[in-house]
C-alpha cells in the first residue's frame, strides 16, 4: 500500500481536492440562487417599465396628435422595446440554474 507523503500539496492530496470541489459547489449553488434573485427582480422591473410606457402609450394616443407626432410616438415606442429587449438578452441569459426569457420584438 502506498502511503501519501506527510505534508503533500494540495493537487497530490485527494481530500483536500474533495473539499475544495465541496467549497466550489457551495459558492456554485449560492451564486445560483443569487443570480435567480436578481433575474426575477429585473424582470418584475422590466414589466413594470412595460406596464408604464403602456399607460404612457394609450394617453399619447388618446390624445389629438398630429401625423409627424403619431409617427415620433411609435418610432419612440417601438425603440423603448428593443432596448427593453436589449436589456432581457444581457440579463436573461440562460444558465445550468433556470432558464431565462427573452423580450419580443417590436
């Protein structure tokens, strides 16, 4: 039987690789829930900046606009939604955690 040498390096002793695989699996497992916080945190932020410009939108269009402006409004409304959509792609990416969504297109 061999036997280890008695103050062995980290990458010759087998325990001590085990436990560092089970401090990185801890930090993976904490990095995860964090990253699963903060996507549902934007998303709620992302839906209700939706929900304002919505609102923001039905006002405008209620209102007595001329054709130029009608025009500027949906340009506006439509460059609000790539980059929301923008925004989704950069956080909502997917990972081994979950799945992330991606914003549709205007």
């Amino acid at each position: 039987m061999k036997s280890l040498p008695d103050d062995p390096a980290a990458e010759e002793n087998p325990i001590a690789l085990l436990e560092e695989i089970s401090v990185v699996k801890s930090r993976y497992k904490l990095l995860c829930m964090q990253l699963e916080q903060i996507y549902i945190e934007q998303r709620e932020s992302v839906k209700a900046i939706r929900a304002a410009l919505g609102d923001t939108v039905k006002v405008v269009q209620c209102s007595p606009l001329s054709e130029e402006e009608q025009t500027a409004a949906q340009q506006l409304t439509c460059q609000t939604a790539e980059e929301m959509e923008s925004l989704a792609e950069e956080v909502g990416f997917a990972s081994d955690c979950s799945q992330f969504e991606v914003a549709q297109k205007c």
